[in-house]
C-alpha cells in the first residue's frame, strides 16, 4: 500500500442484508392527503347527483308531455342508469388511481 491510498476511504463497500423486511419507522411513508383529495370530491359530486339532481329531474318531468322525444316511463327506466354508469366508472377509476 502507498501512503497516498491509505487516508482515501475509497475501499470496497461492504452491503449486508439480514433478510428482513422493514417496519413502518424505517420505510419512508408519505403523510396522509388532509381532507378527500381529488377523487374524493368527485365521488361527493357524483353521489350528489345521484341522490338529488336525477331524482329531481324525474319528479319535474311532465307526466303526460314529452321531453326530448321521450315519455315519462321512458325517463323513469333511462335516468337512473345515468348515475349507475357514473359511479361505476367513478369507482374504476378512483381503484386505478390509487395503484398509480
């Protein structure tokens, strides 16, 4: 060995693993969103609008008229699917992003 190698440190680094995996205070967690987020918000919407905005509209339809073409069976039978549709896809995509 050279004295100029010997203050250095630049040795090989030893890297040893026990096998173990970490606990909680050793992985790096991040903090908890305050409040819903983004995803929360628009379930919130979503809910809102299937609880009050479709049943609001099938109780001002006009019971003898028609709207758009359509009576009122024909809204009773297609805007609750609206809200059906919307909290599906609204629950697919809040699972994807979470993975993400």
């Amino acid at each position: 060995m050279s004295s100029d190698d010997a203050g250095d440190g630049d040795g090989p680094t030893v890297t040893v693993t026990t096998g173990e995996t970490p606990t909680d205070a050793e992985a790096e967690v991040e903090p908890p969103e305050e409040g819903l987020g983004r995803s929360g918000w628009v379930l919130v919407a979503a809910v809102v609008v299937a609880v009050l905005v479709i049943p609001g509209l099938v109780y001002l339809w006009p019971a003898g008229g028609r709207v758009f073409g359509a009576t009122y069976r024909t809204a009773l039978l297609v805007l609750p699917m609206i809200p059906a549709v919307i909290l599906g896809l609204i629950a697919v995509w809040s699972m994807r992003d979470r993975r993400g």
